[in-house]
C-alpha cells in the first residue's frame, strides 16, 4: 500500500498528530541514566514503526537490546521479519562480495570498498588525535594503498576476498630488488598477483581499462609505496592491516567476510528488521566497527532505492548512538528524508557526542549532524549542556516579572510592579524535574518535543508530551 507523509504516527496530546513526514526528517532523544529515554519514547516510536510496517536496522551496544526488540516484534506481530544477525544464527553477509557485484549504478567500483573501509578505519579515529587521522598526507597514503591493493587483487583473480587482501597487503616488499628474484614471483602472494596480471597482459586478456589501473598500480608499487621509509611506511600498514586482520577474526569473519550470503541491506526495503546482535558491551571495538561498517552499506543502500517502486519507509535506530556515528552521518542524513529513512537515534548528552566526534574540537560536527535531526525529544537530565542546548532550541519570549518592595514598622507601605523582560520558555534546570516513570510516576514519562513544522507550532515552539511505558 502507498505510504502518505501526511499519516499520522504518533497523537500528542490526543490534539496533535505527528506525521510519517516528521518521522523521515529523523529524530534525536536524549536523556539521563534512569530517565525513561528508552522505555518512553523510544519505545512509543518503535512501536509504532513496527505497526506501520516499516522496515529497519537495529544496532546494540547492551546485551538486552535483543530481547527488548524480541519482544517488540511479538507484540506487533512482525517476529517473522526479525532478523537477529548473532555468530549462533545462520544469517550471513559477505560484504565484500556485496559491494563488487552487487546490482545497480557504481556496482564493482573499488571506490565502494574504500569508501566503506576507510570509514571503518575512520571512525575509529575520531576520539583519537593521532597524526594518522588528522594530516592529509596519511589520509591521502592509506587511500592509495587500499585502491591500489583491491585493484591488484581484482586484476589477477577477478575476485576479491578478505583472504586475497590480507596476503597481498603483508607481503609487499620492501625493496625493488626483491623482484628482480624470479622465485619472488613463485613464493610471494604480492609476486603471484603479479605474475598472474603479467600473464594476462602477455596473452591479450586485458582490456584498455585493466591494462590502465594495472600501470598505475604497479607504477604505485614501485615508485611511490616500495621505496618510502620503514616508519612512513609501518603507519600506512598499520592502519589498514589493523582493520583487515579484526575483519578476519571470528565472529566477524563468518557473519559478514565468509562465502555465505543469505541476507543483504534491501531486505529493509522489503520490511525485514536486520537487528546487528554484536553488543559493544560484549564485543567492544570488534562490535563497534562492524556494526558501522554494516549501517554505512545499509545507509548507502537506502539511499540507492527507487522510492517510486517501494515507498515503504525504514528506520534507522541507534540507543547509545554515540558508538556508532561516522563522517558521512551529516551527508547521508540529509538526503534521508527523499529515501524515506526514519533515523532514530538515543544518547544520554551532548558530551556523549562531543567524547566521540573529536572533543571540544568536534563542537560544530556535532552541531551540524545534530541540525539534520528534524524532531527533538528531551528527557530528564542533569547536565548543563544538554539542558541548554535544549532551552536555546526552544527559545525565548517576553516574560512578566513582577517586583515590589515592603516597608515594615510604624509606617507601613507596600509597592508592586510589573515589567517584561525576555526569558527561556523552558529554563535548563526544569528538566531536571521532568517525571522519570516507574511506579512512583504511575508509568508516566515526560518529554519535550521540538521539531520543525511543528503541528503545535501556533501556541508554542515545543510540546510536554507523556510517554506510558506500559
């Protein structure tokens, strides 16, 4: 059935109704530990979608995240699109087969498993200030050696797997003499790569294209990579070796690297809930980097679909989103809302995202990826910084300040007075008294909302909503 932006999602208030159109311009919760960020809205919202029969992508940091969007399923009746992508499961995707020949625009193009690698490889990075991360010379290095690698590895096998990779990147040699040894060519994967593109050229299997990233690659090799310094080199190595060999590890290597593929990003797209069970709790940086490495390739999946064909909207849920953003989130949310992805991501505080987009230095990324996230949800909270960001968002208005004076004794007087002034409609410390749930708050959950084209927008910039986790 065609899916209507103007369909009401959610009714606020038995008043407002906030649409599939809010939705798709994604959502930012935020909200203190123990504030009902989870259990209130955000379990509202993933009801909701589920109902409505979206697709999505779950990703996990704590262990219960699986059970909690179990039982989200069962209670919708959608158990039978969950997908829970665990090594005990026997869901698997070959990510590097998905991006060589998967269908489409740009399908086969190495710049797609660069880009995908490198982001990995960056994210990582982020919450470090290393010269690696930070220097355009080394960002422009690691580039070249994993084009040039995946190049190497396509043009002799016509093939590319992790395997392959790994064995051509650890035995470049280290100097130019190396290949004037004819048993170079015989004992070395580098040299077998390039014994079997020689053998190809010799025999006329090249074509024009191949034969050109062949001189280019190896000019690479031998020119610019071959020759450098043992230090410049070793970083270069490090970084991408580093991320190969995590790649090769279980249980990474058999969910996402082995030959199996039985599901893929566009499973969303057909109302499947791909939910990543690697919990960062569990699995710690190995969980963190392949659970963004899938969101990135799912990202840009969503973003190839054809909306005319299949309108049905997908979600993108992060809870502790912190662990899980990467340098295209600004660009990819801003074109979300064509591709009809709903985003929706949870954290505690603005901290949480400043700690792991480059500190005090990531202030205006933060800044910006925060502006593309349409709707706001504030929950209780006790720090300061969260707190005014959201009293600036929601702004100021004229406010009566009433004033008077008392004059005690024989000659008693009293004066008042009124006069305006501008003040926050909703001061920072207020929510730090927004109710939290549990019994004690008969379940009962504040929360409020901002967001742009606000249906309330004629009496207010914001809404008090309440949230029943029951």
């Amino acid at each position: 059935m065609p899916y209507n932006l103007e369909s009401p999602i959610l009714n606020i208030g038995n008043k407002y109704s906030w649409t599939l159109r809010n939705a798709v311009e994604g959502v930012q919760i935020f909200g203190g530990i123990g504030s009902g960020k989870t259990s209130g809205s955000g379990k509202m919202l993933a009801i909701k979608y589920l109902q409505a029969g979206f697709g999505g992508l779950v990703l996990s940091v704590k262990p219960d995240e699986r059970k909690l969007w179990e039982g989200y399923c069962r209670e919708t009746g959608r158990t039978n699109d969950l997908i829970i992508v665990h090594p005990d499961n026997r869901h698997r995707f070959n990510f590097i087969d998905y991006e060589m020949n998967r269908e489409g625009a740009g399908a086969g193009l190495t710049e797609n498993l660069v880009m995908v690698l490198k982001t990995v490889i960056n994210a990582g990075e982020l919450q470090k200030k290393t010269l690696a991360s930070n220097d355009a010379f080394w960002d422009n290095a690691l580039d070249m050696l994993i084009f040039n690698v995946i190049d190497l590895c396509q043009l002799a096998y016509e093939t590319v797997t992790l395997k392959q990779l790994i064995s051509i990147a650890q035995s470049i040699p280290e100097s130019p003499e190396k290949l004037k040894d004819p048993d170079f060519f015989l004992k070395n994967e580098f040299g077998k790569a390039l014994f079997e593109i020689k053998l190809k050229r010799d025999e006329k299997r090249l074509s024009l294209k191949q034969m050109r990233i062949y001189e280019n690659a190896e000019n690479y090799f031998l020119s610019n990579f071959i020759p450098l310094n043992e230090r410049t080199r070793s970083v270069i190595e490090h970084s991408f070796l580093g991320l190969l060999f995590q790649l090769d590890r279980d249980p990474v290597y058999s969910l996402f690297c082995s030959s199996e593929n039985n599901f893929k990003p566009e499973d969303s797209i057909g109302g499947k809930i791909i939910f990543i069970d690697l919990p960062i709790k569990y699995y710690d940086k190995v969980g963190r980097g392949i659970q963004i490495l899938f969101k990135y390739i799912w990202q840009r999946a969503m973003e190839r679909r054809n909306v005319a064909d299949n309108d049905r909207p997908v979600f993108l849920w992060a809870d502790e989103a912190q662990n899980f953003i990467h340098e295209h989130d600004i660009d990819y949310q801003a074109t979300a809302r064509s591709a009809r992805v709903c985003t929706v991501y949870l954290t505690q505080n603005m901290p949480n995202y400043f700690a792991h987009m480059g500190g005090d230095s990531g202030k205006y990324h933060v800044q910006s990826f925060l502006g593309t996230l349409g709707t706001k949800i504030f929950h209780a909270n006790t720090d300061n910084s969260t707190n005014q960001y959201a009293s600036d968002l929601i702004g100021k208005d004229m406010m009566i300040a009433q004033s008077g004076s008392k004059t005690m004794g024989k000659n008693y007087s009293k004066t008042t007075g009124w006069s305006e002034t501008r003040d926050y409609l909703v001061r920072p410390e207020q929510f730090v008294f927004l109710r939290t749930g549990g019994a004690k708050n008969h379940y009962i959950v504040d929360g409020i909302m901002h967001c742009q084209d606000a249906p309330w927008k004629e009496e207010n910039s914001y809404h008090l909503a309440f949230f029943n986790q029951k």
